[in-house]
C-alpha cells in the first residue's frame, strides 16, 4: 500500500483528466448496472404480454403494452444504453491513459534529474544495465499497471459495489447465497498476490542484469573481438537469459494455475444462484425477470473476476517495479547545495587543500592530512602510483566528492559553502577517459559553453592543435563523431576535450593525465598551446611520465594518500627518494632506447618479461624521429627530456 499510495500522489499533476475519466467511469458503469435490471422489467412484461396478465410470477409489469410494442421498445432503450456506455467507455480509458502516460513521463523525468544530482560515489556502485532497466522496463510496467490494470481495477470494485447493492435489494437471501465463494475467492486472490509478487521482482532484477550484459557488451565490443571472445559472451548472455526465461516461466506457472482456479471459484456462486433461484420460482417468491437479471448481475460480476489473476499479477509487478524505482529516487544525494550556499563570485585561482582526509564509502582513507597551496597562475604536478590519491585530489576541488575531514579552498572560501554550478563553471577539466557524445565535433567542443560563437569554438578549437584535422574530416566541425566519439583516433578526441575545457575559459584548469592517448609529436602540438593558455590560470596536471611534469612549478609526490615531496624538479631529484628513482627508472628505459633503438628494445623487453614505458618510446620518437625539433621543442617542457638530460 505504500507503494500504491506514493503512486497516487503523481496523479496531482493530472486531476483535471483524472476527474473526468472518474466520472465517466460511474457514468458507463452505472449504465451497465441498470442494464440487468431493465432486462429483467422486459422479460416479465414479455411473459405478462404473451399469457395476457399484468402479473406474472408475482413481480408486477409497470408499463401496460403489447407483444410488438416491448420489442421495439427494448430495441431503442438497449440500443441508446451502448451508445451512451461507449461514448463515456471512450472518455474513462482516454483520460484514464493520459494519466498514466503522464506518471511515466513524471518518472522517467524523476529518475534522470536524481541520477544528475547524486554523487560520483553512488554512480561509483551502481550498474548502468540496472539504471537503464529501471527507467524503462519498470516505468513501463507500472504505466500499464496505472493505466489499462488500474483502471480495470478501478472498474471492477466499483461494479461489485453496485451489483451487491442491486442483488440484496431485489432478494437478499438469494445475494447471501450468491456469496458462498466469496471467502475461497479472497484467499485465492491474496495467496496469488503473495506468491507472484517475489517472482515479478525477481524477473525485474534478471531483466536488469541481462540490460547490464548487454550495455557492457556492445560498450566493450572492439575488446571483445580483439581477444576473440565473442563464443564466450555469447555463451554468457545465454546462460542469463535462460535464467531470466525460467524466471518468466515459473511466474506464468503460478498465474497459469491462479487463472483457472479463481475462475472455478467464480462460477460456484453461478451455480448457486441458479439452483436456488428455480426452486424460489417454483415456489412464486421469484419471477423469471428476476432471476434472468440476478443472473446477468452475476455474469457481469464473473467477467471481472476472471480478470482477477491478470489484475493481481500487474499489481505485484507494478509494486516490485515500484520499489526498485524509488530505490533511486530515495538514493540520498551526498553532494548538494547546502540551503544557504551563495554563488562563486569571480575567482583568481588560489586553490588550497587544508588538512585534507577522504574515504570512499566510509571505508580506509584514500587521502590522509593533505595540505598544500596552489597560487593563482601556478602549475602544480601531481606524481605518485596507482592509487597514491592523484585523482582523488582533483575530484575533491570541483566537489565530485566531499572531504571526510578537513577543507578545500578556492580564493578563500570552502567549496561546500558555494553553489556547485557556479563552482564547477570556474573549472575546466580534461579527463584521463576522453568521454564524448553522439552529435558533431562542434557540439561536443561546446558541451560546457552552448551559447558559444563559431568563431569562439574555432578559436578553442585551434588552441587545441584540433583545427587542422577537424577541417580534413568529411563535414568539417559538423561532423557527427559517433557514439562515445569511435569515429575519432584517441589523440584526436583528447584534443577535442582539450577545446571543450578551454572554451570555457576557466580559471582552474585540471589535466588528469591530459597526454595518455596521443603521440609525442601530438603531444608537443598540444603542450605549444598550452604554454601560453596555462598563463594566468591554476592547473593542477596528473602524469606518470616525469617529462610531463618536469617543467611545473612545483611537483607534489604521492605515496599511499599522504604527501611524501613536494618542490621542483631539481629540488626532488636531490631530496626525494620516491621522486629521484620515479626518474632513475623512466631515464634508464629511455638512455636503452635511445641507444639500441625503439625495435631492439621491444624484442629485448619481450625476451626478459618486462614492458618499456611509455617514456622510452615516446622519447626516442620525439628525440630522433623528430629531430627537426631538436631536444626540446617546448622549452623547459622535457620533451626528448632523456637527450637533454643525458
């Protein structure tokens, strides 16, 4: 019932249409009350007609007529009650289906606006199979249960109401016995509520895990194809739709034996009235009307009985769908403006971490007692392994997450006091993950700015070292980059996610690991522009290369959430043991490069189990197959870092 209840609540929103499909419902179903009886009135006017009396089986006709008259009366008056039962049938299942089409469209709005609002944490355990099946498969169930069932439902407790009503005024001793199905027939209905309930949802939660097989599926295809491993996903897919097929199964099952047995039930009273009603007619306490119209009432009350297993079986699933979409819609929001949280005035930059602890999920601290300035125009590189809490320290300045303890500064004030939209505009932010959408290079250049000007885009655009290729493409900026940006090389999307950071023009610039997906040569495109629209903005840059960070004003090393150095490349080369054989590593890979060669150096890897890094190969291409560039074609950047240094 609570379930039931909130659902009722979204009706609000669409009384007008809901008043009228009331009203047209006790409009049609009053009609189809009234039918029985005047059936009743005309047999017994019929008979009094045929045999030549006013009275026959004691029940009196009210109208004085002939044979013919009856007939032709009866033709009309039928014939008027199905016009007019039509006319508001049509109205109640319209104005019926508009509210429920509107509660799905309520929903559907709900469930995406809350996905928008939680934070990274929630998303960080939810499954986009499970997110995608409840806001469809589930808001579909319960918009056929709140439409077509519910309205049937509706329909059916109004019609009993008015046939008991009519049956215990015409004989209430022939109504009580009409009744002795009625106890088995509750217990029928609610062991089947109860039983196929569990069954529905858990059909729901396979349906969802098959949604999640799929997404990730057609999400990983290139991965899937190039290990080759499409037998086993396939295998894979089947093995969980045969688990949802005899899910599926084993709630007809149910519903199948429910159908037939409620549908016995119904007829006992049937046959009950008819045995009982023949001996009260033998006996002149009945007419024949009478009991030609109790049986009517009866039949209109079988009908919807029937329809008691399918009724029951929307309910459970609509109630099952129900729970698993206010599961979202109940998901606390963890990052949220606070009610009194004003809006970010114009910054300069200054970002400061004060004593900074954060834990995920209330679990061991990925960040312990982080303290450290960035000042307006600085570039601070962040340098540490996996898990040292690089991301995590970017994550926290646009509020992705709340610290656990301590306080994240941006000219001054907390970021937990500001309004998040207003913060988050001031932040320009280059994914690790390049992440585009379907639509073309321009909109995805002014995702973050949609009122931006060609010339504007262009101008991100060209800064980006994005321009040239972007103008070779076959429409140029309209060119649609396809789902998740696959017609892009992942050089080309990390520049287009370059121009869509920069077109904002923010004052705090974060690169998380901005070179991962482009070549050196790319990657001096890329650090040129760079160069000069880093002046003036606070970047905080993520690399595992020390030629990416070399040239920052300060460095922060990383080590298990803590800060283990801080300072310039030189001061750490000379005080930092986790910086200096950071170095020692990444110089000694790239010194065996450079001296037998990027092939040599594969196959000499491939011999002794180890993989060159990155920097090796990158080095030797911009150190000798770039050498129109020379050692360092970015100053102070360290690109071709392993021929300077050396």
């Amino acid at each position: 019932m609570r379930i039931v209840i909130r659902l009722a609540g979204y009706y609000r929103n669409y009384w007008g249409g809901v008043l009228v499909a009331a009203i047209a419902l006790v409009i049609s179903t009053g009609v189809e009350l009234a039918t029985p009886a005047f059936i009743g009135v005309v047999v017994d006017c019929a008979l009094s007609a045929v045999a030549g009396s006013a009275r026959v089986s004691g029940r009196p006709c009210p109208i004085e007529v002939q044979s013919g008259d009856v007939v032709g009366l009866v033709i009309a008056i039928m014939l008027g009650f199905a016009i007019l039962r039509s006319i508001f049938l049509f109205l109640h299942s319209y104005y019926g289906e508009l509210g429920s089409q509107g509660i799905a469209y309520e929903l559907r709005k709900q469930i995406y606006e809350h996905l928008q609002k939680l934070s990274f944490s929630w998303h960080d355990r939810a499954q986009t199979g499970h997110m995608v099946s409840r806001a469809t498969s589930d808001v579909e169930a319960l918009k056929n249960f709140t439409g077509r069932a519910f309205l049937q439902l509706a329909r059916f407790i109004l019609m009993i109401a008015g046939i008991g009503a009519f049956l215990f005024t015409m004989h209430w001793q022939l109504a009580l016995a009409s009744l002795v199905a009625l106890p088995f027939l509750l217990k029928a209905g609610s062991w089947y509520g109860l039983s196929v309930q569990p069954l529905w949802r858990q059909a729901q939660e396979e349906t969802a895990v098959l949604a999640e097989i799929v997404q990730e599926n057609l999400a990983g295809s290139r991965v899937v194809r190039a290990f080759a491993q499409e037998p086993a996903q396939v295998a894979k897919f089947e093995t969980q739709n045969r688990r949802l097929l005899n899910q599926l199964l084993l709630a007809a099952r149910v519903q199948s034996w429910a159908n037939p047995l409620l549908d016995a039930l119904g007829n006992i009273g049937l046959v009950t009235v008819l045995w009982y009603g023949g001996y009260l007619i033998i006996n002149q306490e009945l007419s024949v009307g009478e009991l030609v119209a109790f049986n009517s009432y009866l039949l209109l009350v079988v009908r919807p009985v029937r329809q008691i297993g399918f009724l029951v079986g929307q309910a459970a699933r609509a109630i099952a769908s129900g729970e698993r979409i206010f599961e979202i819609l109940d998901a606390p929001i963890d990052v949220l403006d606070k009610p009194d949280a004003y809006p970010l005035p114009p910054i300069r930059g200054e970002v400061v971490f004060d004593h900074v602890t954060c834990s995920y999920l209330g679990g061991q601290p990925v960040l312990r007692d982080v303290s450290f300035e960035a000042h307006p125009g600085e570039t601070i590189a962040l340098l540490g392994a996996t898990g040292s809490g690089k991301t995590t320290i970017i994550n926290l300045i646009p509020r992705f997450y709340d610290v656990s303890g301590g306080r994240v500064l941006v000219d001054g004030y907390d970021v937990r006091d500001v309004q998040l939209a207003t913060l988050r505009r001031n932040i320009g932010i280059v994914m690790q993950d390049t992440t585009l959408f379907t639509g073309t290079i321009r909109e995805n250049i002014a995702f973050g700015a949609p009122e931006a000007h060609e010339e504007q885009i262009v101008e991100a655009a060209r800064a980006a070292r994005a321009h040239d290729f972007i103008v070779d493409c076959p429409e140029g900026y309209d060119t649609p980059v396809g789902e998740r940006g696959v017609t892009l090389s992942g050089g080309q999307k990390q520049r287009i996610a370059i121009a869509r950071a920069l077109l904002m023009d923010p004052r705090i610039l974060i690169l998380d690991d901005f070179t991962s997906a482009v070549d050196t040569e790319t990657e001096a495109l890329i650090r040129e522009a760079l160069e000069v629209l880093m002046q003036g903005r606070t970047t905080l840059v993520i690399a595992q290369r020390v030629s990416t960070v070399r040239s920052a004003d300060r460095i922060i090393v990383l080590d298990r959430g803590s800060i283990a150095g801080m300072g310039t490349h030189e001061e750490l080369l000379e005080s930092n043991e986790i910086y200096a054989e950071i170095y020692r590593l990444q110089l000694v890979d790239q010194t065996v490069v450079d001296a037998i060669g990027e092939g040599a150096a594969m196959a000499l890897a491939g011999s002794s189990g180890r993989s060159p890094g990155n920097g090796q190969r990158n080095g030797h291409r911009s150190g000798a197959g770039n050498g129109r560039s020379g050692g360092g074609r970015v100053p102070g950047s360290g690109l071709g870092g392993g021929r300077r240094t050396g």
